[in-house]
C-alpha cells in the first residue's frame, strides 16, 4: 500500500488509494463486512484496537472499551444470530455463552481467510473526508493513510451514558457508584447491599447475579418493561412468527397473546405496568428475573429520587442502604475520530442515515451494525455488508439526495410514532422488518441502476 503522510502537497487520491476501503472495527460488525468484502475481491484494510476479534464477547478484551461479563449469555437464540453461510455449532446451547460466541466468530474469519487483513493493536483516531472525496485516516500508530471509502463498524455499546443530570446528592454517596459497562464478575458484588437502575438486558443479568451473591439486591426502574422469557412452550421465543413474510401486525399481535400467558402481568412481581404495549419499546429478554423477584432474592423499587449519605432514597419515600449502586443508563453513540461538528450525535443520540447505513452527503462512507434491532444484529450486518459492497461495485445505485432525505423523515417519523420517546430508540429498528426492507432496498438499487446505465447508452448511442 502506498502510505500518504498529512504533509502530502494534495488532497486528489492516487487509483490504488481511491479502490481501498478502511473497515473501523473488528466485532461482529466489522468482520461481517471485512468477509464481504474479501469474498469480492476488494481491497481493504480492517483495524482493530484489541488483539482479536470479538469485541463486545470477548470477556476482559484488551481494548480496555468492550463491555462483556463472566456470566454474560446472548439473548437471541442461536439460529436467529447465526450467519446465513456459517452455522453455529450444533453442539451449542440455544443461548450460547460469550467465549462460546466470540470463539464463532474466531472460526467465522479462520473459515473464510481474511485474519491477514486485520491489523490488531491499532485503533482508528481520526478520520478527514477530502474535498476532491475519499478520506485521510490517522492511525494510533502515528501513521496516515488514505482511501476512497470508509466502513465505520466500530459499534454502540462502549461510550457509557451515566444518568443526566446526576441524582441530587450523588457526589456526597459514601458508597460506590459505577456504570454497567465496568460490571465484570460476581466478586464486584459479593456481600454487598446493591441497588441496579435500569430495566434493560444488563440490569436483568446484575441483578439476577447479585440475588446470588451480594447480601441485598434492589432494582430501581423509572418505568415498566415487557420482560420476555427466552423460551415460550419449550421454543425460543424469537423463533415464533419469525419469518420475513408474515407482517409486523399480525407477528406482535401474536407475540402480545404469547406474553400475556407465559409471564402474565409485570405487577405480579412488583414491577410498574408498562405504560407502552408490547413492541413499542426495546424489550427485555430474561428468564432468570422474574424467578428471582418472585422468591424475593430482587426487591423491586422505583425510580432513585436522591442520596443521602450511605442511603439510596426513592421516588416513594422508601430509602435503603448501600455499598454500591450501578447505572444499567444505555450508551451515547459517538464517533471521536470523526471532527466534532461533522458527525456529533451526543445531544439527542440522533444520526441521519439513508437506510440506517448511507451517509447522504458524504460519498463513500458506510455504517454497518449501528442499529438496535428487535432481534441480532449480525445477520442484519451481513445484509448491510452485502448491500455496501454492491455499492463499492457499481451494482447498487442510490437514489437522489432528497429521496434519501425523504426515507430518513419517514423513518424518523415512524420511531417516533412506534416507540416510547427514548435515546435508546433512536437506532431502533424491527429484525424482521429491517431485513425485509434491506433486501427490498438492494433490488431497487439494482434498477436504478439498470434505468442510468440505459439512459446513458441512449444518450450515446
């Protein structure tokens, strides 16, 4: 590779520079897309901060930003997180275990050969789009390269969002206080009184490990949740009505039926009703909890009013004490090798993109796997990869800027009128949907390249 130092007298990429794709992350993302990519026969360059694969899986990665847990497991089966062209081992349980999922997608780049293309030990720290196009990438090496495109697959759950603004008397809390992303093992727990907020995934498996070994266990919740057992009548609940052909309306609506007898209502185990139905908010896969609230081991709260010394006080007067509480708060989607101001979604976690991975102004630049899917999101990332690859060669067409600016509206529109106002679905999407409309989205690209190429051989003819 010819490697252009930020002294080089021109902005104007050389041919080799402009074919070249840098791919920002090596997780599950990142080497969805790496795959492609090399399966095509494009040339790329993949960096990766940690010295393996895996990202958030790999239990104390090296990268010093993955969040992972000893006792973390997936919260989607198997066959629905699985890659299309390279199944799971059978021999694998339906909710397989972190170093079980990081060693697939180790085999997953062994299998398909592309581990050579991967440069370990070295993050991205900053990324200039040029104006005659293409980008300048400053690597933690020191060294800067360019390329004519840029993947970004660097993920959304490492950039903790702590609560906003801090709870009155946070500061003066004799006790510890820590975001979920730094919860590692059981021995962070152990004896002590804590209170868990929050009431998504993470909160669920702290909470459930520290029924076990910490001396008090409290769950703090703001609002209610649909708490979804991973099996319903001996199957994975994600597999029921999980085929891209049955519409939305008709798979929640079972889905909603299904609930309603596997678990009954939340309050049964002391949990605030969900104010939303089923769907209309990033549910919570757990079957784990509910037995632990049911046997008193988690004692349900509400929301944290303020501190008071070693005291944890609540929103209904009721307080307790406690050695250590942990925000389960979500993340903030950032990007810190981008200029501040060119893609800075921190005020509302917002961030406009044509099909959740085109940036409309910006040719060249691609995001794979930024989207909360109701469901995994690797398949989704192999799907995105394909359609970002078709792009890179010419058999995919974008549609003008306005269109593209009308999707983003629409697609804006319909989260605000499906989902319960949060930051944590302003990347939401559907599994099913979403796939769906990725493979709709890379036909018609496939016309519209067809119209431009016969609308320019008429004209030349």
């Amino acid at each position: 590779m010819t490697t252009v130092h930020s002294t080089a007298p021109t902005d104007e990429l050389g041919s080799s520079e402009r074919e070249r794709i840098c791919v920002i992350g090596a997780g599950c993302s990142g080497i969805t897309a790496a795959k492609v990519l090399h399966e095509r026969g494009l040339a790329f360059d993949c960096f990766e901060l940690s010295d393996r694969v895996g990202g958030n899986w790999v239990w104390g990665n090296s990268n010093g930003v993955s969040a992972s847990y000893k006792s973390l497991h997936i919260n989607t089966s198997r066959s629905r997180m699985e890659f299309s062209d390279f199944p799971m081992p059978a021999n694998l349980p339906n909710f397989a275990r972190h170093d079980q999922v990081a060693a697939y997608f180790d085999a997953y780049v062994d299998h398909f050969g592309f581990r050579d293309k991967i440069t370990f030990n070295t993050g991205v720290e900053h990324v200039r789009p040029l104006p005659g196009g293409g980008f300048e990438v400053r690597l933690s090496t020191a060294e800067t390269r360019r390329y004519g495109s840029v993947i970004v697959a660097n993920g959304h759950h490492w950039d903790p969002r702590m609560p906003e603004p801090p709870f009155p008397g946070a500061e003066g809390f004799t006790g510890e206080q820590m975001h979920s992303h730094d919860y590692t093992d059981e021995q962070q727990l152990t004896g002590k009184r804590i209170v868990v907020l929050g009431m998504g995934n993470s909160a669920m498996d702290i909470c459930t490990d520290a029924s076990y070994h910490a001396a008090e266990t409290y769950l703090s919740h703001r609002r209610g949740v649909h708490i979804i057992p991973k099996y319903v009548f001996g199957k994975p609940f994600d597999e029921i009505g999980a085929h891209e052909k049955i519409p939305s309306r008709v798979r929640w609506g079972v889905a909603r039926v299904v609930m309603r007898a596997a678990t009954g209502p939340m309050s049964r185990y002391g949990l605030q009703e969900p104010d939303h139905k089923f769907a209309q908010a990033h549910p919570t896969v757990s079957s784990r909890i509910l037995d632990r609230l049911a046997h008193g081991d988690v004692v349900p709260k509400p929301n944290i009013q303020r501190f008071d010394g070693d005291s944890v006080v609540f929103t209904d007067g009721t307080r307790v004490a406690a050695d250590l509480v942990i925000y389960c708060t979500g993340y903030k989607i950032s990007f810190p090798f981008f200029d501040a101001g060119f893609l800075d979604p921190s005020g509302d976690n917002e961030i406009r993109l044509y099909q959740r991975m085109f940036h409309s102004t910006v040719p060249g630049l691609y995001f794979i796997g930024l989207v909360q899917p109701l469901g995994a999101v690797m398949p989704i990332a192999e799907r995105q990869s394909e359609l970002a690859a078709d792009h890179l060669q010419g058999r995919y067409v974008l549609p003008e800027r306005a269109a593209m600016d009308a999707e983003i509206d629409r697609h804006r529109k319909a989260i605000t009128k499906r989902y319960v106002a949060s930051k944590r679905h302003t990347i939401q999407v559907d599994f099913v949907d979403y796939m769906r409309a990725l493979r709709r989205e890379r036909d018609a690209g496939a016309r519209r390249r067809t119209a431009a190429q016969a609308a320019t051989d008429s004209v030349g003819a």
